[in-house]
C-alpha cells in the first residue's frame, strides 16, 4: 500500500474524498472500501483507489480503510477516522486544556503545596476543511488546531518576579507538519564494527550511503506507515539487512540501533555431486534442520548448469539464541487472503550465498529441499501450520513458499506454486536469498508501555519518541527445549498517550508465552521498574491480583549485578469475565483502539529516565517529546522547530561534595529580547571516578543564533553561578580568548559566577563547549551530553571525566555556618545579590 487514507474532520452535509493506492505484480486493479469493518457495497471505485462521499451525515463518521486484490493476494490501508460535526460543533475549543510546568525550587508553593503552574495547551487536532477544499488524492495541507494568543504571566519567587507565558487561546490554523526522521547507527552484530559507507535503499529505491561510523538519517515518506529500510555491505561480509524502523508520526527523530550478520564462512562443495547443509548447528546444539542440495542444483543467470567447485555460505539466525533477535531482518509479518498484515513465529532464518569458486560469480539453486527436524518443534499444533516463507526486501513482508509437512523417510511432500519462479518441495532460489520457517500464530495480544521523564511517574511527564521493544520468548515448561528461546520481536514509538505493542499470549495457561521488554531514547536505555525486594503494584503501573497473574520481573530480579532495564511478564490474555483484568496493561487483539485510547489512569507497564538531579524551566513552555508543542515567540528557548540546537558547557568543582549549578539565560545583544529570561537550567554536578574531590557537571545554555523570525541573531547572555561556597579559579585559555575577540564582552565581576555572550560559532571540547544539531531536541541534548561527560567533540560517555573538556573551574568549601552561598542570595534575594 504505497497511499494511505487520510483522517479528515467535516461538517454535516460537506464532501469528503478518501484515496487509497497499492502496488505490485501484477497491478492490484480492485478496490473495496469499509466503514467501521463493513464492506460498501456501491459506493467504491472498483478500478481505482478513491472513495467520495457527499453531503455528510452524523452517522457517516467512523474509520474507513480500503483493501486492494489481484490474482496475487491482497493487502489492506490503515484504517483513517472522519470526524462528522453536528451543526455548531467545534473541533477546536477556543479554552485551552490543562498542561502542567514546574516552577523553581524557590518559588513558592500554592494553596495544595504544589510547585506546578498551569501553562494551557491546544491539542494538534485536525479542523474541518472549509466548503472550497478541493477534493483531490494530492496532499493537503489543511487546518489543525493551534495557539492563537498568548499572555505574559508574572509568577512571585524568591523576592522576585519569574517570566511565563501561558497559552490564552487557541483557534484552527495552518497545520504544522514537522520532519520525521529516523536516526541511529549500523554495526555488525558479533563485533560492533561499523558498517562503513554500506548502501541505504527504501523499497526499490536507492536514498544513500552510512557514514564511516555506520551513522545514517532517514526522512520518511508522507503517509508511511510501514519504514520498510535495506542496508547492504558493499564488500558483501553481512549479510542484507531488511528492517521495518519505528518512527514517531508526530515529528522528530528516533534513533535505532542495526544490526547486521556477519555471513557464515564458505564452503567449497562439488556442484556434481549431492551436498547438504546443516542449519543451526552452532554452540553444539543439534540442527532444526538441512538445505538438500542435488547434483547437477546449482545454474548460471543464463541457466546454463554448474558442475564445478561452490563455495556456499549459508548463515542461519538461530532463535534458540535470544541474543540473534536484535539481528533478525523485517517484522515477522505476513499479508494473509484478507490484506490484514498478521504475525509470525519463527524457527529459524537462513540466508544463502552460492559462488563459483574461481571466478566469485553468484549462482543460483534449484530445485533444493529444505528438511526440519520435527523434534525442534515443542508446540504440537506448530507441526501442522509450518511453512517456508521468502523475504520480499520492498514490502518487508514475507510470503508464502512451501507448506511443510510430515512424510515417510524423512522426505517433504510439498505443494506446487506455479505463479512464482520458487517451486514448492523444490524451492529454486533465485531472486530471493533470505528464507523462514515458521508458522502463523492466531493467539494475539497488545501490550500497553508508557515511558516517564522520571521516577514520579506524573501523566504530564510522559516522554514522546521512545523505542521500545518487545520479544516474544519460548513458551514456559510444558512446551519447549530451551526458555530462552525467541519466536518474535516487534517495536513501537511511544506517542502522548504511550505506545502498544503486539504479542503472543494465551487465554487458558498465564505462562505459555512471556515477553522480554527494553526502551531506548536516543541510544540511552531507560530503566524499569524493580520488582524486588518488594513489588510495588502503585510503581509497576498495574493492579493486583492481575499483577501476580502476570509474574512481573526486572531484569536485576534475582541477581543485582544485572542491568535494570528490561522487564519479564507472562503475556496473560485478560479474561473478559474478570473485571480485574479489564482495564490493561494486556489488550485482546481486536482491542487495538481500546489499548491506544486508554486513560493514564488505566493499567499500564512502565519504564523511566535515571538522571543526575536536573531541573528545566522555560518562559515559553514546549513539551521536548512533542515538536507539535512548538510555538513562534521571541523568548522561545528553541527559535525553530525543524532544527535544533543543543548548548552545554562543562564545569569542573573541586570539593568534597556534588554541586548543584544553574544556568540563567536571558538576552544579550536582540534588541526585542535584551535583558529578558529564557529560561533556567540546573544541574548537579557528577563525581570524577578518577580524582579525588572533583566533580563536573554539564549544563544547558541557551545556544546563540537567530531567534524564531529568522532576522537577527541573539547572543544569550548566559550565567553560570554553582551552588555552595564556590570561588571560579579558572577559565579556559582559548574560551576565554575567543570571547575577547568577539566583543562585547560580559561583566564577570563576580568571582562566585562566570557570565558569557554566547558564541554564535559552534565551538568543541577545546573551549569546553559542546554544540549538537538535529531535528529532535531530545536527541541533540542526549549527544551532547555524553561528548560533554568524555570531554571530547565526537565520543560518548555515561562516566564523568571531569579533567577534560573543561570551560571553568570552581573550587568549593563548607561555608561557616549561618552564612549563605551566591547560590543561596540569588535565591532568597536575587536583587540584593
């Protein structure tokens, strides 16, 4: 499905259009159309994508999605909502909706004893079109809702008055549609060496190279909704890797980790003679089965037969290995008769490689047979579904070659499928160099994550744009060989209300299927919840007695030497008689709306950022996990919403204890914003495993550069002020150079603080600056903190160095007591300080 339908809002009694387009071999020609799962009978353009629908009425609102055939099969749309309003309805409610910031430490607490301020919001709600839209398939750019007016709030803290605009109306406008990318780095999965300049393709088509470290950005097509993505070694020592990649449709960049495998050694074989092929024998396990190959198999392009020598590599992604799942290729999906794309569970993978074996020229094969040992199948029912499937490197979807099936003398009897060039019983590999054994597996669940800023787990700090994953493990004892077995692996990208995720389940046994869940944002794995000494259902996310039922376990579970970032759970399939299990975190699978549209309220599984104490504030408020959050002010911390910019620098504390440092950024040299608050940043500093009695911290500055008009450059003037008992002892020799030469320069009087006009340039380590663009802020600040921590421009760090890379060094005591720090003034009595 290369066109997907879009959501529209209407009116009563306005017209809409829905277009639908597929491709394929040959040319899907029919088109059906549903509303809400019933076919329309009527009113679908059978020869072509489009469905009109004129003079809406209520009723008519719903979800609607097409299903293209031919003599291929069939594949269905994304289902794509209309929104029919009645007369005098409004999408978009000029009051805004409740959003949360927290105020600084020293501003006082409300009536309820909390810090938090209301700042509004405006949902990124699509608007009716207007009467004059046309009704094309082309894109439209149509109206969403959005700010319409803002107000300048004064908040009293500390003796002073803080800055804050709040959201005063909102109204439809032009919707913003920002960039979604899909970020990360490619490595090969035994070794982690990079995948240097490998080749990038997107369906057929070609879109780039990896850089030297194996680096690579991906702007997704409009109306994606499968990022189906090829890498390919030049130099043909990994073997293809076919991925579907997450990616958040809201904007923004995820990052993903590839991995590659590395292709098995060759073999030399006599093309004259019979040869077979184990598949899986590594670590001394027994094989799940062999690849036959008969004299006289192996052809030239021209078809001309090779009785020669064959160096033949045959590598095979064993899943009785659950370390091999990251390295899998695609999604285990498959389109079934009715278009609907469904799971698989897998037995194994293998890619073939056959060559001359003097000249290096690729062969192909046929017929072969594929044999499976029964016994590596420990789920009876599986013995009669298995198939062998091939790899379709455009769609990502598997398709359907062989049906495997018991027979006498260990032969296969299989059924022939005339249409493709690979013949069932004796498969002929040829186009196609990547196979599955596996089985269609009807017992589906979806599972409900939600990721947090922080261990508070406050609905409003819910993060945008995490990746998490989940694999379906063997089934508990009663069915397999091997506990740590996979079957499957899926991923999603949390959005404002988490992310659900696909996975086996079983409705009579609780443990036959588990589950293995990790999440990632920007490289950095979050942490789970503990589940020991004690299980805590109110931090867990979920409820007893459906909590025990579900055998909740962290990673660190029985060992706590072990990371703490993954979770186990039985993926038990709710009951629907039980009201203890009807409210998540496990959703039937025909309750996919009901999973994504749950309240915060509802069950639901949970991961966390670990963070050194930190805190943010902006004047204009903008949620980081929401680029639709964005909005157009002078004192916007983040000026433009396709590209942003992250500042840190780096101080070095020498004394015995953790600092906490604050950077106050206003304007410095804009005439519209000269001496007003961007906002704040406070950091805690992080001990120097190395020296004695030093720490560093890294913190956000406002970075220099053009403001949201785009018409004149502000150079932030930016203090850095730490708390405690502090003298600045040092600044960097080159900082403070190029600061000098690129006048006005700030006062620096203050010998408890260090001020600065912002570099407009994007300096590096040297100067103790660390500068890192991208189109997700989250992702820009992740990078730049971890050069910060190595104190180096292009590596990456969890670990405080804090010798390296330095801007400005503080030495800092126990102050006698009564007395108050600089810190301490400016917050109690910023004028007086």
């Amino acid at each position: 499905m290369v066109l997907q339908p879009a959501a529209r809002v209407r009116q009563a009694g306005q017209d809409v259009t829905f277009c639908c387009k597929a491709s394929g071999t040959p040319v899907p020609q029919k088109y059906y159309w549903y509303h809400n799962g019933t076919l329309l009978e009527g009113t679908a353009e059978r020869s072509s994508g489009r469905l009109a629908l004129r003079g809406l009425a209520l009723e008519q609102a719903g979800t609607y999605h097409c299903k293209a055939s031919s003599e291929a099969g069939a594949i269905r749309s994304a289902p794509a909502q209309l929104t029919v309003l009645a007369p005098g309805q409004q999408s978009c409610r000029s009051e805004p909706e409740p959003s949360l910031v927290q105020l600084p430490s020293e501003c006082p607490q409300d009536a309820s004893g909390s810090r938090y301020y209301n700042v509004g919001r405006c949902p990124a709600s699509p608007c009716p079109g207007s009467p004059a839209e046309p009704s094309s398939c082309g894109g439209v750019p149509g109206l969403c809702c959005g700010v319409r007016r803002m107000e300048l709030r004064q908040v009293p803290c500390a003796g002073s008055v803080l800055p804050l605009k709040v959201v005063a109306e909102c109204g439809c406008g032009p919707c913003a549609w920002p960039r979604v990318l899909v970020q990360g780095r490619v490595t090969a999965a035994d070794t982690g060496e990079p995948l240097r300049f490998g080749h990038i393709f997107l369906g057929g088509r070609k879109v780039g190279f990896t850089g030297y470290q194996g680096s690579f950005t991906i702007e997704v097509p409009p109306d994606t909704q499968r990022l189906v993505t090829r890498f390919v070694d030049g130099q043909q020592r990994l073997v293809d890797a076919v991925k579907v990649l997450p990616f958040h449709p809201r904007g923004g960049a995820v990052y993903q980790e590839v991995k590659m495998l590395r292709k098995k050694e060759p073999v030399e074989l006599d093309g004259g003679r019979s040869n077979a092929i184990p598949l899986g024998e590594a670590s001394g396990r027994e094989p799940v089965g062999e690849l036959l190959l008969p004299a006289g198999a192996f052809l030239r392009p021209s078809g001309e037969v090779f009785n020669g020598t064959v160096k033949a590599s045959v590598t095979f992604v064993d899943p009785r290995d659950v370390g091999t799942a990251s390295a899998a290729s695609s999604d285990l999906s498959f389109a079934n008769a009715e278009g609907e794309i469904v799971p698989l569970r897998t037995y194994g993978m293998f890619a073939v490689d056959f060559r001359e074996g003097e000249s290096g020229a690729a062969l192909q094969a046929g017929p072969v047979q594929v044999r499976m040992d029964a016994g590596q199948v420990w789920m009876a029912e599986h013995l009669q579904k298995m198939k062998l499937w091939s790899l379709n490197p455009e769609s990502g979807l598997w398709e359907e070659e062989a049906v495997l099936r018991p027979a006498g003398g260990g032969g296969r009897r299989r059924r022939k499928r005339e249409e493709r060039t690979f013949l069932v019983g004796n498969l002929e590999i040829r186009e196609r160099r990547l196979f599955n054994l596996d089985v269609p597996e009807d017992r589906r669940c979806f599972v409900k994550v939600r990721a947090y800023s922080n261990e508070k787990f406050n609905p409003y700090e819910q993060l945008e744009g995490v990746v998490v994953s989940l694999i379906n493990l063997e089934p508990q004892p009663g069915f397999p060989s091997n506990p740590r077995a996979w079957g499957r692996f899926d991923s999603a990208v949390t959005g404002p209300n988490g992310a659900c995720l696909p996975a086996f389940c079983d409705a009579r046994r609780p443990d036959a299927y588990t589950a293995l869940v990790t999440a990632t944002l920007g490289g950095e794995e979050l942490e789970a919840v503990a589940s020991s000494p004690k299980l805590n259902p109110n931090a867990v996310g979920v409820a007893q007695p459906y909590l025990g039922k579900l055998g909740y376990r962290r990673s660190d579970h029985e060992d706590a030497a072990l990371k703490k970032t993954a979770f186990q759970i039985n993926v038990a399939k709710p009951d629907p008689n039980n009201v203890d299990e009807s409210n998540g975190p496990v959703y039937s699978y025909r309750s996919l709306r009901e999973c994504e549209e749950a309240p915060v309220s509802a069950n639901h599984l949970r991961f966390y950022r670990v963070e050194v104490d930190k805190y943010e504030y902006n004047v204009v408020p903008f949620k980081e996990s929401d680029v639709t959050s964005w909005t157009g002010d002078y004192l916007a911390w983040w000026p433009n919403p396709q590209e942003f910019r992250a500042c840190y620098i780096k101080v070095q504390l020498r004394g015995p204890q953790e600092y906490m440092v604050r950077s106050r950024n206003v304007g410095g040299s804009h005439p519209r914003t000269r001496g007003q608050l961007y906002g704040l940043r406070d950091s805690r500093s992080v001990r120097d495993p190395l020296l004695d009695d030093t720490s560093g911290a890294c913190v956000e500055f406002k970075c220099g550069g053009m403001l949201f008009d785009q018409s004149l450059a502000d150079r932030t003037l930016v203090s850095i002020v730490p708390q405690g008992s502090c003298r600045r002892t040092a600044i960097n020799g080159l900082l403070r150079d190029y600061l000098s030469r690129h006048p006005p320069l700030a006062d620096n009087n203050h010998t408890g603080a260090f001020s600065m006009l912002a570099p407009l340039d994007p300096l590096g380590h040297n100067y103790g600056i660390y500068t890192v663009t991208d189109q997700n802020p989250r992702l820009a600040k992740e990078i730049a903190i971890g050069r910060c921590f190595a104190g180096t421009s292009d590596g990456f760090s969890r670990e405080m160095r804090a010798g390296e890379g330095t801007a400005v060094t503080f030495e800092c005591q126990e102050r006698p007591p009564g007395r108050e720090s600089l810190f301490q003034r400016l917050l109690s009595a910023p004028a007086e300080a």
